[in-house]
C-alpha cells in the first residue's frame, strides 16, 4: 500500500514536464492538483498522456479536487448549483488517473454559524451527487481549511458515514487560517475527528500564512501530533505539500530526523529520496 504522495498541480506539468519528470525520477507518487483551468482548457487527450507515463512508470496518483470559489454547503442556489456542476466534472478527468483516492475541501466557514442545519443538509446532498456520480470512486477525504472548531466538521462526517468519505487532516491549515497555535487545539482536532481520520496533508508555517513551508521550519507542534496519532492508535496516509523544491527537500530531511513517528504512518527511511 502507498503510504504518502507529494502535491503536483496537473497546471505545472502542462507548462513545464519537468515537473513530472522529477517524480519520475526520484519515483515520488502525486497528489495531483486538478483544478478549473486544468479541466477547461487541457485537452483530455494530454490527461490521458500523463495517465499514461504515470502509470507506464510505475507510480500511482490521488487526485486533489478544484476547491476555488466552491461552496459544497452554500445557501445560495446559483452557487451550490455551480459547485456541484464543477466537481461532478472533475470526476471525468479524475477517472482518466485511476487516483488511490480524492480529496476535496468541506469548506464550513464562520458565515454559517447561524445556519449550520442548511449548511449541513445541502453539503450531505452535494457528496450524495458526488458519489452517485461515481458509484465505485475511491475513496473520498474531505480537508479542513478555515474552520475554527472540529465539531462542524465531526456533524459532517456523521451524516456522510453511510458514504465511502472521511476526514484529511490539513495541519497547515489547522496552524494558520483556524488560528490553530494561537488557539492550542492540535489535541482536540485530533480526538474529535479521530473517528473519521483517515489521511494528513503536511506542510509548515508560523501561524499567520498558509506559506506551505517544508517540515520543521516553522512553528507547528510536530510532536503533539504524532503522540496524539500514536495515542489513538491512528496511521493515515498522508501527503507533503511543499511549494517549492528545497521545501521538499525539507521534508525528506525531517522525514529522516524523526524516523519513530514516520515509521508508524508505514515509512521507511529507506523509501525516502536523498535529494
């Protein structure tokens, strides 16, 4: 089973296959970023191109679905109507890559405190389309972006359990826009949504900016979150999500460092790029 990814918007590989040939290389499985301008202007036959050398070179891929200017749960009908249009969409081209698994922004902002019932009902019935879409999709993750507590989120995944979608935590997230280390919530995120836990995307930052530095360099609490994984017995996949090269090369380096806590999410110092 592959055990982590690193991100890759699909738009990168169209302008530069560099990209895709550093993955290659160094045999690193993409998370790959399929958003609206890779859906409406790159010819489907280039997706099945990249399909292609993905697979011919023995890598696999998840897909990360458009999250720009979504809103899974809105009240707005025009909007609700266009979300669920673009991600049904998605899933075409997300076919051609026969991804391990989706994953998607459940996007519960503060505007709608007041109308949480709605809010929950209409993003239920949104992932209900998506998966009938789909009927035999992989799995679905559902990340975390701006939301300042878990328990929006926790009412989400109960009302999706008879659904094949769980919960990603994203700890760069968590840090900055959910005021994460102003907050000290890290074991409360982790133990309410423990039950529906099921991958973590990684990356670092000071707490103010989503700045998706490598691993270590900023100021997010690493060792409480893999005590708290360790405590609830808890052993997601996980995905690295760097924006730049030395960033990457970051993570490998702190991947290294702490090879206790990467060896229970399944990783062996082995299975890590030098460089």
């Amino acid at each position: 089973m592959v055990k982590y990814f690193v991100n890759l918007p699909l738009r990168y590989i169209h302008r530069d296959k560099t990209y895709l040939e550093y993955f290659i290389a160094h045999k690193i499985n993409p998370e790959l970023g399929l958003d609206a301008i890779s859906i409406d202007y790159i010819e489907i036959k280039w997706h099945k191109k990249i399909a292609e050398q993905i697979e011919k070179n023995g890598l696999v891929c998840s897909i990360h679905l458009p999250f720009h200017d979504l809103q899974p749960g809105s009240i707005d009908n025009y909007i609700l109507e266009a979300t669920r249009k673009r991600l049904i969409s998605a899933l075409d081209i997300a076919k051609i890559y026969n991804p391990k698994f989706l994953v998607a922004h459940a996007n519960f902002i503060p505007l709608y405190i007041e109308l949480f019932s709605q809010w929950l009902k209409r993003s239920v019935e949104t992932w209900e389309r998506i998966v009938d879409s789909w009927p035999d999709h992989p799995p679905i993750y559902l990340e975390n972006v701006r939301e300042y507590d878990p328990k929006a989120l926790a009412d989400l995944f109960s009302e999706l359990s008879h659904l094949n979608i769980k919960f990603c935590f994203d700890v760069g997230h968590w840090a900055s826009y959910s005021g994460g280390l102003k907050l000290d919530n890290m074991s409360k995120w982790i133990q309410v949504m423990a039950p529906y836990l099921r991958h973590l995307h990684l990356h670092d930052n000071d707490g103010v900016k989503d700045d998706h530095f490598g691993l270590g360099v900023g100021s997010i609490p690493w060792a409480e979150l893999f005590a708290g994984l360790e405590l609830l017995e808890l052993s997601p996949t996980f995905t690295l999500e760097p924006h730049t090269k030395e960033d990457l090369e970051q993570c490998w380096k702190f991947i290294k460092k702490h090879t206790s806590w990467f060896g229970r999410l399944g990783i062996k110092k082995s299975s890590i790029p030098d460089k």
